[in-house]
C-alpha cells in the first residue's frame, strides 16, 4: 500500500492511503515535529505493518522498525488530538470541532481490515 501525504501544516497531516486493487481512504496524522515521540508524524519511507491488538486499540495494525519510534499505529480517530504520533484512517475527510478531520474513521478501519491483514507501507510526502 501507498500513503501520499498531500498536506502538512502547523494543525496536522493529510493524506490518501491507497492499495494495488483502487482501494483509498483519508489518513491524518501530527504535523511534522522532527520525529520527537507522541507528538510528530513519523519520516517517510517504506515500514512493514503487522496485526496488533492492545488494550485500547485492538484488531489495528502497528509499524515496524520505524526509527527512533516504537508503537506506530494504524486506527480510529478522527483529529491531530487522536494521533499521539499514529496514523488515524477514514472514509473522507472534513472538519470536525473547528479542526481538520477524518470521518467515518471506523467504518474506514472496517474497510483496511477487509482489505489486507499484513502489507507494506510506502509513504512518500509531495
């Protein structure tokens, strides 16, 4: 799969994930803050992504190897207040609460489950 990272402001990250068969959906993530943890979307490049389950995301997807980070994850959420440095999916994007958002983030979770368990993930930023 492919993230193409089309905005990245002061507020957060926009992008389009896409697969090899015309499946897309809306991704947002922290703006970009020197990879610092928890705060900053993570450095393009290409990760393998696994299942993962814990005990406030389950059934998601975690990065792996993306340096000097750890827990990286693909999940619900709609704002930059949901990211804590993770990749949130949905099915548009919009505002919500005065804030760029995605929507439909569950829904768009669904989705990417159907879609693939394991993938690699290229994210390139334009």
């Amino acid at each position: 799969m492919k993230l193409v990272r089309y905005y990245s402001g002061d507020d957060c990250t926009l992008g389009v994930l896409t697969g090899d068969d015309g499946f897309y959906l809306f991704t947002l993530e922290n703006p970009w803050k020197d990879n610092q943890p928890n705060i900053s979307c993570i450095p393009a490049g290409t990760y393998n992504v696994v299942p993962y389950s814990g005990t406030k995301y389950q059934n998601v997807w975690k990065l792996e190897n993306v340096e000097g980070r750890e827990a990286i994850l693909i999940h619900w959420g709609n704002t930059e207040k949901n990211t804590e440095g993770c990749i949130l999916v949905g099915a548009n994007v919009g505002m919500l609460g005065g804030e760029k958002a995605v929507l439909s983030s569950r829904k768009a979770i669904g989705m990417l489950r159907d879609c693939s368990a394991s993938f690699t993930l290229t994210i390139k930023d334009v």
